[in-house]
C-alpha cells in the first residue's frame, strides 16, 4: 500500500511551477557547480575529483567514462538551452576525446590516462573496456546532433565497427567488457587458444568471458542514439540483438536484472549457497534497484529507436522492472530507493542488503517515475511516487549551500555533507539527464510521451 504524506495542494501544484523549480535547480545546482570549474584548461579534458567544497584534489587522471560523459552533457545542455557557452566547452571536450583518449595505435578509447593525456593504467577493465568505448559513442552522438561535426560520426562509426571486431561475441552473441589495449584477448581465436584443461588459468579465462547488465545496458543505450543517425544495416542487427538479450535473458522474470553472465548467458548465482558466501559475492550477485529502474527506461528508449514508437511487449516489460523496485526497493517512509536487495533461496520476499540511496539511482528513479506518469496516467500511484522523489532529492540528495548532488542521500549516509562531490565515476550525466527529462516531459515535448504507442 503506497503511503505518501502529500497535502491536495502539493499533489496538485501546476506543472508550470514545478518546471521552473526543476529548471532553476538544473541550472544553478548541477550545470553551474560543474561548469567551468572543471575544465582543464591547461592539458585538455575535464578535472574529475573535486572535495565536498568543490576544491581540485588528487592526481586528476583523465578516465574515458567521465570524459564521455562530461562531452554528452555539454552537447545535450547546448541544444536544451541553445547556450554557446556550452556549445564551446564541447568542443573543447570533443577535442580532447579525439586528439587524447583515442588510441590512435590499435583503436579504440583508452580507459585512463594520466592528467596530461599520456596513458595511464587502471585497475577496472584493463587498457580498454566495452562499457567506455559505448559511451564515446553515446557522447559523440549528442555532439553530433549538436554540431553536425561529421568528424564526430566518422569516430562513432569506428568505435562500433572496433567494439565489432573486438567486443561482439560471434558465437554467443552479446560484448564482453574487459579488454587488453590490442583487443587480442577477447577475439575468439585468443579465447579458444587458452587451455580451459589447465585449472590455474580458468580464472582468467572465465573472467574474460563472463557478460554483465551494465555493459550490455550502456551498449543499448550507445547503439540507439548511433541507429537514430546512421541506420546502418549491422547497427540494427546489433541493437535488436542486444535489446533482446536485455529483454529476454537478462532480465529475470520477477523484472530485475542478473548482475552476471557466464558467456552463454547462463546466470552467476550464489543463491544456493550459504548465507556467509552469498554476503562475499554481493558484489556479483543482487538485485541493484538503480539499475533496474534505468535499464526500464533505456528500453523504453530502444523500442522507439527500432519501431518509431513504443510496442506493447516492451512497455509492460518496463513498467514491470520500474513496479518491482517500487514494491521492493522503495523506503515508504522518507522515499528513495534502496541501493541494494537479495532473494535468499526460499523466499519470495527480498531483503534490504544495503539501504543506502545513491546519487545516481535516485536520479533514474525520478525519471522513470515520471515517465510512467505520462504512459499510464491512469494510475496515480507513479506521479505520486515521483513527487516524493523530488521531494527527497531536495531534502536529502542535493547540497543546496555548497551546490551539486551528494553521493548519497543523507538521510541514510550523513557522513556524505563532507564526502567528495566529484570523481571518476560520479559527474553530472545521470542527474542531467533526469532533469532535463523531467522539464520535457511536464512541458509535453518528450518524444517517449508524445509519439502514439
């Protein structure tokens, strides 16, 4: 049973209002606390760690997930806005995507470089990975539409075509995130030459071959803004194969997703183990509630890129994984998700394993609530839902004196007023996004609400 403390009157505060609020915290909370204080202006690219003041700290290596990023925003604020201040800081991201983190040798995006552009090691995914080469194509999309640079689609279309030859499993299908800095390791040939007799390097072998929800997800998400612009035959073949796999083998059919795959798509469970190794490999193995709320509305995303408009199969299947953290993930007391869940073997009730409310899924929430709003308005419950979220994401998620979001909400985690507001991982994508999204839609110009389904 859904238990908001609402007055009529804040249910029913004007859709007018209610832009402008998220407009002005947009602009002035995330855009303006990012923006120009992390542009590197002596070496390129964009400074990554910043205190809970926003004061530079650390060596401010360049990783390829927050430099993607960092150029998706820009572009994306430019054309929202029609801003030119925005529109030249992507340029001087897209320079530094194309001059920088492009391994100009063997392909592909490096994953991490040292301050000065030169490469770096890193120990997530080794020299290249899947998931930050998905995103430069992600990000040069939106630079793309911005610009028409066709500089900036020639790069996409190499990314896809090296994450092709590299990533894509021929057998399996699917793309394997980690990679060497040559990609040798995961074409097949290097694969099947590694002896899966010999028990010292089956480890290796099957990390290498393991596929995940985050890479698969992301890639989706890629292959969907690049179809939009270059409807290339492999590139629909790639993304109807990936939105399916997501669709039919990913996620589960309670409407989570499984963490991990085993190349075949076998899921990676330790759901018949004892609680002690289940609580060892949470990492591996739960029910990430933030995930499962975005990859609703990347779906949702792909099926109107493929078809024009939302089919009936996928709808449901998204508002079956966006129902399912709300009645499992949702804490009805202060609102927000939890970060974490688990179905112990004989239960079909989850258990909170971690309670915090990150940054980034608090976000996703927000959108997805709002979407569903707009794509059943005949149940209350999701605008409900999404008013609370705002409402905690105000109270609780956003640094109204120092500006900018706290990693997580501090209702559970108070520690965060003095945690750091910028790193590798955590930039402005994920909340840009949800606002920008969230003023479209209550205006009534979202093309996920607006084309008949």
């Amino acid at each position: 049973m859904l238990t908001l403390a609402f007055s009529c009157s804040q249910k029913t505060n004007s859709d007018k209002a209610l832009t402008e609020e998220l407009n002005l915290s947009l602009q002035t909370e995330i855009l303006d606390a990012w923006y120009p204080r992390s542009i590197d202006s002596v070496y390129g690219g964009f400074l990554s760690n910043f205190t809970f003041d926003w004061q530079p700290s650390g060596p401010q290596n360049k990783m390829i997930v927050t430099q993607t990023r960092h150029l998706w925003t820009l572009s994306e604020a430019a054309m929202f806005y029609q801003n030119d201040k925005y529109r030249e800081t992507a340029d001087h991201a897209f320079q530094f995507l194309q001059n920088k983190m492009w391994d100009k040798q063997y392909g592909g995006f490096y994953t991490t470089l040292n301050r000065e552009g030169e490469p770096g090691t890193t120990n997530f995914g080794g020299a290249k990975m899947a998931y930050g080469n998905a995103f430069g194509i992600y990000a040069l999309m939106a630079y793309y539409n911005l610009t028409k640079n066709e500089e900036a689609l020639e790069l996409a279309k190499q990314t896809f075509l090296w994450l092709e030859k590299y990533s894509h499993d021929p057998v399996y299908s699917g793309y394997f995130n980690n990679l060497e800095r040559n990609g040798n390791p995961l074409s097949i040939a290097r694969m099947e030459e590694t002896p899966v007799e010999r028990p010292e390097e089956l480890p290796d072998y099957k990390r290498m071959s393991q596929k995940d929800q985050n890479t698969s997800i992301h890639v989706l998400e890629a292959l969907t803004e690049l179809y939009k612009v270059w409807p290339d035959g492999l590139v629909k073949t790639r993304l109807n194969e990936v939105f399916n796999l997501i669709s039919e083998k990913i996620v589960t059919p309670k409407g989570y997703l499984t963490l991990f795959l085993e190349r075949d798509f076998t899921p990676i469970s330790f759901r018949d183990s004892t609680e002690e190794i289940i609580r060892q490999n949470l990492s591996t193995d739960h029910v990430s509630f933030g995930h499962d709320i975005e990859t609703g509305f990347l779906l949702l995303e792909a099926a109107h890129s493929l078809y024009g408009k939302i089919d009936k199969k996928t709808l449901a299947l998204a508002k079956k994984m966006v129902d399912h953290t709300i009645d499992n993930g949702w804490d009805e007391k202060k609102g927000g998700i939890y970060d974490r869940g688990y179905y112990f073997q004989g239960s079909d009730t989850i258990t909170i394993m971690h309670n915090a409310k990150v940054w980034w899924s608090e976000a996703e929430a927000m959108n997805a609530l709002l979407l569903m709003s707009k794509l059943f308005p005949d149940e209350p419950k999701y605008r409900e839902y999404f008013d609370k979220q705002w409402e905690y994401i105000q109270t609780f998620q956003i640094d109204h004196k120092h500006k900018g979001w706290y990693s997580e909400g501090i209702d559970k985690s108070p520690e965060q007023v003095s945690a750091p507001k910028g790193s590798d991982w955590k930039i402005n994508y994920h909340n840009f996004r949800t606002m920008r999204n969230c003023i479209k839609m209550l205006r009534g110009d979202h093309e996920l609400t607006t084309t008949k389904n």
